[in-house]
C-alpha cells in the first residue's frame, strides 16, 4: 500500500503500484523517490547456533543437533595448530 499526503496543492501526483511509477505534472521541479520491497528468496532451512562463539570461531555443521554451531570446538587457532577437535 503507497501513501502520498500532499499539504500544498502545487503538483498533481500520480502512483501506479503496477508499474512502480510516479508521475508529477505541473509545479516546481521535484525529486520524488519510490522504494518497494521484493519478492523474499527462500529461507534458510538451518538453525544457527552462536550463544558460546568466541573470537575466530570457524562455523560448522553438527548434525546430531541440526545446527550450524561458532563456538571454541573449531578455530582458526585450533585449525593451525593441528587441534583435535
């Protein structure tokens, strides 16, 4: 739904949801800007988990849990140093 509220009869101001469009006759020049939100892409389908992340957490994947985890099981430190994890 647009909304244009006008507090001066100056111009005459056209919207046309269909195309998105403004059209302004008659008046000053004016800048009009018309911003719609887009169709939403699909969700993502994982649960993130990052109540215990920790500074250079690396995310991963658990699949007992289902859930994509930054905690201090996996970081880059540990993935240098050969850690066991």
């Amino acid at each position: 739904m647009n909304t244009v509220t006008i507090t001066e009869q100056k111009n005459t101001v056209t919207v046309n949801e269909t195309t998105n469009t403004v059209t302004i006759t008659q008046g000053d020049a004016t800048v009009v800007q018309v911003v719609t939100e887009g169709p939403q892409g699909p969700g993502f389908p994982l649960t993130l988990d990052d109540s215990a992340k920790v500074d250079n957490s690396v995310l991963y994947y658990q699949q007992s849990s289902g859930k994509v985890i930054l905690d201090n099981n996996v970081t880059t430190l540990k993935l240098v140093n050969g850690g066991n994890f």
